[in-house]
C-alpha cells in the first residue's frame, strides 16, 4: 500500500508572525455568539462527512504531525520526559510506516510540550529531530502567580531552548470584563517569548459564555499571540466542538479584518482517532486546508498517538492491536 500524504519533510510553509495590533475595544464590545447556532453547526461535524480506507489513514498520519505530545503530570520526571522524547522520535512502529509505503518520509509530532522544569531535559533529547519544545509557563495551570514569576518562568524557559511557550490568562480578567488587564498581561508575555512563539490557554471551561471565548480570543490575538488554545486539559470542561467553532471563527475575522493567519490548539480530552478527525473536518470546512500545518494547527494530546496506530495498524490487518504494541513511553 502508498499513501499520498503531505509530512512535514519540506520547509516550513512562509509565515507572517503576529505582529500584534492595539487594543481596539469598539471590535470586542461588537462580539457576540449565539450559542444555539454553534450547537446546530458543530452537531454536523463528523455526521455529514467522514473520510474512509486511504483517505482516512492518510488524515491520520497528518494529525500524527499536528500533536503536540504531551506529558502534563504532578509525578513527571527526566526518565518520563526522555521517554515521551523517544516516542517523538518514532512515534509509529516501522512496520506499519513500511506496509503503509511512509518509510521514506517525516512523520513526527508538531512539538513536545512539558513542565517549564523539564524543557531542558527535553531539548537535549530531540536534539537533531527539529521537533520543537513547547513549555507550559504563567503559573500553569491556574494562572495566579505573581507577573514577576510568570515573566522569570517564560524567561527560563526560552533560555533552557524552549521555541514554543504556553502561557494561560488569568479567568477572573475575562469574567470581570478587564479587556485592557488582559492585553496588557499578554502583551507582556510575547514580549518576553522573544523569537519563541507564544500560544494562549483561554481555560475556556471556566469562562462561563461562549461570547466571553470569543472576547478572549480576539483580546489574545491582538495582543500577538501566534496561537489560541481552549484549555490547559485540567479544567472539568476542556476542548469540545462548540468551543473550537467559536475561536476558529474569531480566528477567521481576526484574517479578514488583518491579513494574520493565527494557530488554534484544542487540548484536553482528545484521546481518540475519531475525535481528531472531527477537529480536522473542522478546521478544513471553517478555515480551509491551509490550516491543517503544524503551524496553524495543533492537538494538545497525550493518549491520542496510541489510538492513531492502533487505527493505522486496523487499517492495515483488519484487526485491533492491543494498546502494548504501540507502547507510548
């Protein structure tokens, strides 16, 4: 079997980074979602289309570049990061990539993401792979440090190698309304991601309105953030369609009305093969395939890359391997 498959072997596509825009608070206060609507669109993903046989196993090794490998625990360790590191160097058996006609080409996850602690362990571990390290940073996963702390743990981060830096908001600015409070913080936290680009976690559980998701996008954004991400996977609510349509909207008016192609990360509860093909059936119909690049597009996962194999390998045998073949550290 061959797969006709777009990796990421070639250059990156050119990428006009955010450059960040003034707060314009006329733009926010205009924002409003109808949540019902959303409902009725993001209860069609998935049911109206659906890719099968090839096509499908060809999406799967797509999303397989567009994860972002995650390993978010209280007990981590340099081991548990190595290991995770070693998956992300070959993160499908090489029998499969064989039978699948791949072995020749870059399946590789779009990053490694861990503790700000571990960022250097990680970076040593991928070195030579051009997997970049994403570092979850700002008092995560609440967000409530002092901004001396959470500007010094960006800092570190970036110094230790880090190219991608996961901050998270402060809820209580977005429940309060405090537009200016929250640019004014993020602002900050590009400023100090310097050349490592700067993804931020709405915790989109705890916002109360889908309105306030969008506010909170669109404040993110002008303040010049490369990416938007749901939730930082602690929340009780994490990423789920409703949410993801209203910030891949916000998304597509932030293009029309700059010209700036802005990144979206669902993360937490992402665990199967299916959903990721929903979230990619998403973005292509919303957005348009040229926003499924791992520079525009990334799952926030740690369990999702074992469903992808166990699927690929169906694919392959008919049959449903047990998760121990597609061991993830």
């Amino acid at each position: 079997m061959s797969l006709k498959v777009v990796d990421n072997k070639s250059a990156e596509p050119v990428h006009k980074r955010n450059p960040g825009y003034p707060l314009d608070l006329d733009w926010v206060e205009r924002v409003r979602m109808n949540r019902s609507a959303l409902e009725r669109r993001a209860g069609t993903i998935g049911a109206r289309r659906t890719v099968k046989k090839d096509y499908q196993l060809a999406w799967l090794l797509k999303a397989i570049t567009m994860i972002d490998l995650t390993t978010l625990n209280s007990d981590d360790t340099p081991g548990r990061v190595e290991r995770l590191c070693a998956k992300a160097r070959h993160p499908v058996r090489q029998d499969i990539l064989d039978q699948l006609g791949m072995s020749g080409r870059r399946i590789l996850p779009g990053a490694v993401c861990v503790y700000h602690s571990f960022v250097d362990t990680a970076v040593r571990a991928l070195e030579g792979t051009g997997i970049p390290v994403a570092a979850v940073s700002t008092g995560f996963p609440h967000g409530l440090a002092p901004v001396e702390t959470k500007i010094a743990e960006i800092e570190a981060s970036v110094k230790d190698g880090a190219k991608e830096i996961d901050i998270v908001i402060e809820r209580g600015m977005v429940l309060r309304g405090d537009w200016q409070a929250l640019y004014d913080q993020v602002k900050a936290f590009r400023k100090a991601c310097g050349d490592a680009h700067i993804k931020t976690i709405l915790g989109t559980g705890e916002l109360a309105t889908q309105t306030n998701v969008a506010k909170a996008s669109l404040v993110c954004m002008l303040a010049g953030a490369d990416f938007i991400k749901t939730s930082t996977g602690k929340e009780k609510v994490n990423a789920n369609l409703v949410t993801s349509l209203t910030m891949i909207r916000m998304i597509r008016w932030f293009a029309e009305e700059t010209g700036i192609e802005i990144g979206y990360k669902p993360a937490g509860g992402i665990a199967t093969a299916g959903d990721a093909l929903k979230y990619m059936a998403l973005m292509k119909e919303e957005l348009g395939t040229n926003w499924l690049q791992p520079h525009l597009f990334r799952f926030g996962a740690s369990s999702l890359l074992t469903d992808i194999e166990r699927q690929l390998e169906h694919g392959l045998t008919g049959h449903y391997a047990a998760d121990y073949r597609q061991p993830m550290v």
